[in-house]
C-alpha cells in the first residue's frame, strides 16, 4: 500500500470512530474487463440476508474496454454503490483505493467471478463480534458442473478447514479498517500472493487469520481445463519467491518453491540425459524421467489417501505434475530477472 494511501486510511479511521456509521461493512470489488461476471457477483449481494443500508459496494475498475462499467452502473438504484478508477495498476492497489474511499469499519474484499452465499454479511458481523482476529473469510468453493480439473484440484473437503489458518484467498477476505491500517494495506509492489504476505503480516503483529466454511464463496472462474489451469498456476507463482526472499527464515511459500525447484532440476536431468543418451549412456535419462514423475505421483498419493478417493490418483499425478511445470517455469523467470538486472 503506497504511503498516502495508508495515511488516507489510518486518518479516515481515527475520524470515523467518533460518528455514526453510514454501513457497517465496505464490500470492495476490483474489476479489469469483467462484464461476463460481474452482473452475477452484484445479483449475490443483492440477496444477502443483511439491511441494504448497512453495506456498501465499492467497484474498483482497472480501465475495463468492455461493458463491464455499464453493468456495474445498472446496480446502482439497487445498492449503496460506488464506481472508482484507477488505470494500469496491481490488484493490491485496486483493493488499498477501495479501502481509501470506504465508509465503514469492516472491510470485505471481494471478487469480481465470485458469488457470496445469502448469509455472507451477517455471519461476518457475527463472526467479527465473537472473534477477537485480524481476518476471517473462506476460500472458495467450484461452480455446479465443473470439469474433471476443477473437482480434482479443488475437493470440498479441501475448503472445509476451521480455524486458525495461514491466509485466506483475497477474493473471499474481511478485516476490520483498523487492522487493515495497521499493517499498511495491501502490498502495491506485489502483482500475486499478495493475499498471502497480507495474511502473514496479520498474524506477525499478533492476530489470527480465520476461516469458517459458512464463508465460502463460489469462485466462477476456477480453471477447467488443463491449459487454463496451466496459465493460472503460472501467473499465481509469479511473485511467490519475492516474497519467499523478503524474509527467508520464516520459510513462507518454501513447499511450493521447493516443489518447483525439484520438477525444475528433474527437467534439466532429463535433458542431460538425452545429450549423454547420444554416447550409449541412458542411465541418466531413465533416473531423471523416472524422478521428474515420482514427486508429483507421491504429492498425488498423499492427498488421494487423504481424501480417502484412489481413484482420484492419476488425474492428481498429472495436475500436481502441471503445477510443478508451471511453477517452475516460474523460477527461470525470476533467475532471468536477475541475470538481465
């Protein structure tokens, strides 16, 4: 979060606590180019079981070229609705201005592709007067009649955790203004895992992050085919070794580093293999295929065993071993960025 939109913030804060609040929570939906879901995100809170004029909506737009701006405008007689802009900037700074412009004390950071369930807002103000936390939220559940990708990777047992947890996803986060405050908001500089470092910080100035299943939204854009599945892993992994490398000893992010530096090192055997296989040596080759394919097929096992659904074993091979590919071309890309620095 820049500066002076944390003392935007932090100031607001301080001010408001002595007035009465025009709402109790600040839904904040950052947009690029949503005009397909975003009519379906605000029709949801239209249903929450939740006084109309105790919430807001705040749609951050990030220079959407398509219709999604006039959708968002024909919700506008229906919800406390406000439209913001802000043009060629992160998700995070989308979110840090919807926070800027907000009127309430509870912060709910929504998703454009997500749909909250009717009790979303109530059981939230519930939750926050029970729960002395930082954040609470869920994590996000896949739409009626998924492909094979999306209800192998995302199981309802995945989801159904309670609890202290390490993050809550971004799309499906509540935390109240003074909290967000306190730790400065979202990260600009952070393009993804933005969500998680926000978490993290959360829980090192002393607060719990909390999930609770009644939460859960359903994410409309889960991947559902390989290659979508491919290009999101890809781009999620984006900044993980950032901050992996802003502070190495608390070990954040290092299973899916590791993961990944393990397909990464297992690829460059495998090439070795061939170039030595042309002199007769092809042991080499046959050791590093055969190590390329065992992590991802005992990292299937493991959670095929746990959900207690072997027959899950052979499409979870192939995505645990998608994910390491996608992930690991991560890492050429960080290792490129500093070579060319």
């Amino acid at each position: 979060m820049s500066t002076n939109t944390a003392s935007q913030v932090a100031a607001k804060s301080s001010r408001e606590l002595s007035l009465e609040q025009k709402s109790v929570v600040s839904v904040i939906i950052p947009v690029l180019n949503e005009e397909k879901v975003i009519g379906r995100c605000l029709e949801s809170l239209l249903q929450v079981d939740f006084p109309r004029d105790q919430f807001e909506v705040i749609v951050v737009d990030n220079g959407s070229t398509d219709s999604t701006t006039r959708v968002v405008h024909q919700f506008a007689p229906s919800l406390n609705l406000r439209l913001l802009e802000r043009k060629g900037v992160c998700i995070a700074a989308l979110r840090n201005l919807g926070a800027s412009h907000a009127q309430s004390q509870i912060f709910a950071f929504l998703d454009a592709d997500c749909l909250v369930p009717r009790e979303w807002l109530s059981l939230a103000a519930a939750l926050f007067q029970a729960h002395p936390a930082g954040v609470i939220g869920g994590h996000c559940r896949i739409p009626d009649k998924s492909s094979w990708v999306a209800r192998t990777w995302y199981p309802e047992e995945r989801i159904s955790k309670r609890g202290v947890v390490r993050y809550v996803p971004s799309g499906d986060l509540l935390v109240s203004r003074s909290q967000f405050s306190s730790v400065g908001g979202f990260d600009e500089t952070l393009e993804t895992n933005e969500d998680y470092e926000f978490c993290q910080r959360i829980s090192k100035a002393g607060f719990p992050v909390l999930a609770f299943p009644e939460l859960n939204v359903v994410h409309l854009g889960v991947p559902q085919t390989v290659s979508e599945f491919y290009r999101r892993n890809r781009w999620h992994g984006k900044h993980v070794v950032k901050v992996f490398l802003r502070d190495i000893s608390s070990l954040h992010n290092v299973k899916p580093i590791l993961f990944a530096l393990y397909v990464l090192l297992s690829l460059v055997g495998v090439v070795l293999g061939v170039v030595f296989g042309a002199f007769g040596r092809l042991e080499l080759f046959a050791a590093s295929l055969f190590a390329t394919f065992l992590g991802p097929f005992v990292l299937a096992l493991h959670a095929a065993v746990s959900r207690r659904r072997l027959s899950s074993l052979i499409p979870l091979t192939a995505l645990f071993m998608l994910y390491g590919l996608a992930r690991a071309r991560c890492l050429v890309g960080k290792a490129s960025s500093f070579r060319w620095r």
